[in-house]
C-alpha cells in the first residue's frame, strides 16, 4: 500500500480558471468571443454563457483556418488551444506538444521551460495550475 502512494505523483495541469475573471473583474465572455469564427459571431446575439461559448468554439470555430497561428502572441495561441479543447487541464509536455503541432512545429517557443514561465506570469487569461494526483 505504501507503494501506491509513494509512486503517485502530483503534475501540474493548466486550464482556463472561469473563477478567476470573475474575482479579477474581468470578462471571459468577451476574451472568448473575439475567438468566434465569422459565422459564429453573426449568429451569436446578446450574452452567451461560459459553456455555450466553450462548446461553440470547440466545435466550429476551432476547426477554421487561421484559429491558431504562428503570428498570434503565445499566450493567445494557449488560451485558444484551451478553447479548442473545451478546456481540459494538460500538463506541460502535452500543452507544448498540442501547440507544436497548430503552430507548424515550433518547438523553441512551445517548450516546457518557456511555457511554464509564460503560464506562471500570465495576468491576462486566466490560466491557471490545478493539480492532479495520477
């Protein structure tokens, strides 16, 4: 039994914490409406909930040319992976290796050491360590 617990280990994970626009005063709807792809946006009116924009985005806007690019600041390229991924917690490695792969292979810019800096200083999206025990 010992075993178990001594071989668990605690990753960091990272996600877009909802919580944390609110406590900052700041609007998550607006940030993620900017990502909407053209007809989305045309479509949507007034107010759309967290999760009806997370749903959209995951299943529309994401899959349009252009969502993730190499010209986009890094940080915006997390915060729409985020987005694209309905907001599911990833580690490091997968969050650099996911991006890596929308951003054409940039390995220099998508690695561990640079994305764990950039996350941690992060004051404007809203990313945020939650820890997983696996």
């Amino acid at each position: 039994m010992n075993e178990d617990i001594a071989t668990k280990q605690v990753r960091p994970r990272w996600f877009i914490d909802l919580d944390w626009f609110q406590q900052n005063d700041r609007s998550f709807s607006t940030l993620a409406q900017s990502c909407l792809c053209s007809e989305c946006r045309e479509r949507s009116k007034g107010e759309i909930s967290a999760a009806d924009l997370l749903t959209t985005i995951k299943d529309c806007c994401s899959n349009a040319p252009g969502f993730i690019t190499t010209e986009l600041p890094i940080l915006e390229c997390i915060f729409r992976l985020f987005l694209a991924n309905g907001n599911q917690p990833l580690d490091l490695g997968e969050l650099g290796r996911q991006l890596s792969e929308w951003r054409g292979r940039d390995t220099y810019r998508t690695s561990a050491e640079i994305l764990s800096r950039l996350l941690k200083s992060d004051q404007y999206y809203g990313l945020r360590q939650v820890q997983i025990n696996t």
